[in-house]
C-alpha cells in the first residue's frame, strides 16, 4: 500500500526526521491562509499516488498568499495521469543549497534490507541508478543488528556530505531506518533530502509503501488507503478475504489455493489461452464468497470463460458445486463455465454440477483445454 507525501512524512516526524512546515487540505481558500501563516512563500504540492508531479505541474512555488491560492486552486482542478488531485500540500519554501537521495527497500537477492544514499537527489533515481549507477552508495543492513553507526557514516562520506551534517545524517538513516522497520514497509524513501541555507538536513518528500500483507498489525495504516489508485476489483476481494490480481487474458479462473491458482494460470497458458486474473478463494469458501468471486471475475468484459479448479480436501466436493450453483443463482450470466472437481466426493460433485448442464473435466489440462476453445470460439 502506497502512502501519501503528507502522510509519509507526517510518519517521518513521528520518528524524529525533520520536516518542514506543512499543512493539508482540499480548499484553494485555506491554502492562501495557510501561506500567510508561513510568511507567504510555500509550495503548493498535488497529493496523488503518481510520479512526475512535478514537470506535470503539480508542484509549484507561490510567492504570495494570493498566488498561492490562485495555484491552489488551479492544482486541485487537475488531473495528473488519470487521477484526481483531492488534496494538496502546503509547506513552507526553504532555500536549498543541495539535494540528497536516501532511502531503504528490500534486496531479495541479498535478502536483507538495503540503504541507499546518491548526491544526485531530487531526480528519479531509477534513472540514476540507470544512467549512473556509481552515483548510488548502497549498505545492506542485517535485521537483527539494524542499522550500525559506521554504516551511515560510510554512506555520509560515500556522497561527499560535509562533516558538520554527519551527525544529523546520521540521525536521520537510523530514524528512517527505525519508520522503515515499525511499519512493516516495503520502501522508506526521501528525495529530496535537502541541505538549506541554513546548513540544516531536512525531508523535503517522502515516500512509504507498506507490505499489505502487514496491515493487519496496522490498523492505523490502513485508515490512510487511497482507493482511487487501486483497482476496483481489488478492493473488491479485499472486503471477501478473496487474494486477486487483475490480468490481461481471456479466461476467469477460480481456484483454491495459490499454488493450485498458479499451476491453472500455467496449464491455461499451455492449452493457448491467457489467465484473466489470479483468483484464490481460500480453503471452505461458502457459496457467498464464490458468489463475490463470480461478480468480481465476470466484472471484467475480457472474460469470455470462467475456469473452476477446485481441490476437495477438508472441504467437499459435493458441498462446493452446490456453492457453486447457489452462487449461479445470484450472479446470473451467459458466460459459459468449466468446473473441475478433485478430491472427497468429486464424482458426487461432478454429477450435480453436469446435473445442473455445467461442463465438468476430471483433469486440469481436460479443464484448461476445454475453457479455451470455448473462450476462442466466443472470441471468433
């Protein structure tokens, strides 16, 4: 889950990283009496979950309470690639003498946590790393150690940060470190972090993504979700417990268990056919939760067929078709279906199913076969 600028650094403050100024709102009005209060130059800032604000004219210095206002207002009537700006930033203009790149992710290859430091910040660092990747001084950081003094240091002087700022540099890794690890995140990220007038370290923006699979020891957190940005059928199956993830293809597919969701998009893709979307309903879905899934699949108008795979463990065979059939009842559709059953009482379950003049396989490649053909005679 992506965070707000606002809202990452507003978490950033809470762990001791300096921020500057700052006040949110979705009203031009306070916006100008937001600058009066600041001395009147700030920067009006889009908050939206995209990148390139900037050079698409989300971010811009006011001079006045008035021109503050007056952009305020032309900034919350834009739409930056697709989104509505709601909400925008005020925070007080500092004087930059330099920007900074610092942030924390996850190397999967190393598989720790790896802090990142460039002199060349306030760009998009992926093309840094792209363009010049000898500007980026990375450090791994072992979990049950964290972040050790020297490190920060090493990373203070790989970007030839002057000596006087070591020790707030420091401060701030291990703060960022700290707001990295308390949130569950999957990336902790400033840039710019500025050096002012002033010869003070300040986050000037700030990024947060946290692993969603976390939320739930943070509730707080999940408050802050923006669903504007995320996909309608996602959030969707969240409110189930449904797991999904929209695709490109042709063919629903309904599984239980991620694996078993994984092997059905692969033998799908074998037969000539592409996977409209991961879909796991979990082991003892009831025919509510297979109705939410069916709504949320059939959604999609690329689907052409719907591919039941279902493995009858604790759960029975016989007792998912009738689900399945009950949630037919709710959802009504002429998009034609493939159901296969294994496990505790498949035949039981495969003949209600064939009763009811749904199509039935026994194997999953007999499954993906047939879905296919009737999604490419549909398409025909």
């Amino acid at each position: 889950m992506k965070l707000h600028e606002y809202q990452s650094k507003q978490l950033f403050n809470k762990y001791g990283i300096p921020i500057p100024r700052g006040r949110i709102t979705t009203e031009a009005s306070e916006a100008k009496h937001f600058a009066e209060e600041m001395g009147g130059r700030v920067v009006i800032k889009a908050q939206v979950l995209v990148g390139g604000r900037g050079k698409a004219g989300g971010i811009r210095l006011a001079r006045t309470p008035k021109e503050a206002e007056e952009l305020a207002a032309m900034i919350l009537g834009m739409e930056l690639k697709g989104l509505p700006v709601r909400k925008i930033l005020v925070d007080e203009a500092v004087n930059i003498t330099k920007e900074i790149y610092l942030g924390i992710t996850n190397d999967r290859a190393a598989r720790r946590p790896v802090m990142m430091a460039s002199a060349a910040g306030g760009v998009d660092i992926e093309e840094v790393a792209r363009t010049s990747p000898e500007k980026i001084i990375k450090i791994h950081i072992d979990p049950l150690l964290g972040l050790r003094d020297y490190q920060a240091r090493d990373l203070a002087v790989g970007i030839d940060l002057p000596r006087m700022l070591w020790r707030s540099f420091s401060d701030i890794a291990h703060n960022l470190w700290v707001a990295y690890q308390a949130n569950d995140a999957s990336l902790a990220e400033i840039n710019p972090l500025v050096i002012t007038s002033e010869q003070r370290l300040l986050a000037l923006d700030g990024k947060m993504v946290v692993d969603d699979n976390a939320l739930f020891r943070h509730p707080d957190l999940n408050e802050m979700r923006d669903l504007d940005v995320e996909d309608w059928a996602e959030v969707e199956a969240r409110k189930f417990g449904l797991s999904y993830i929209s695709l490109q293809g042709e063919i629903g597919c309904m599984v239980n268990g991620a694996g078993l969701a994984m092997a059905t998009m692969d033998i799908i893709k074998l037969s000539g056919g592409e996977p409209a979307n991961f879909l796991d309903i979990g082991g003892g879905a009831g025919s509510e939760k297979v109705a939410a899934a069916l709504r949320i699949i059939l959604a999609d108008a690329n689907v052409k067929a719907v591919l039941f795979n279902i493995f009858g463990g604790i759960t029975r065979c016989d007792e998912v078709a009738r689900g399945i059939l009950a949630a037919l009842a709710d959802v009504k559709t002429h998009v034609p279906m493939v159901v296969r059953l294994v496990g505790t009482n498949a035949e039981e379950g495969r003949k209600i199913l064939a009763d009811a003049q749904m199509a039935t396989a026994e194997t999953l490649l007999e499954a993906a076969q047939k879905a296919v053909a009737i999604a490419k005679g549909a398409s025909a």
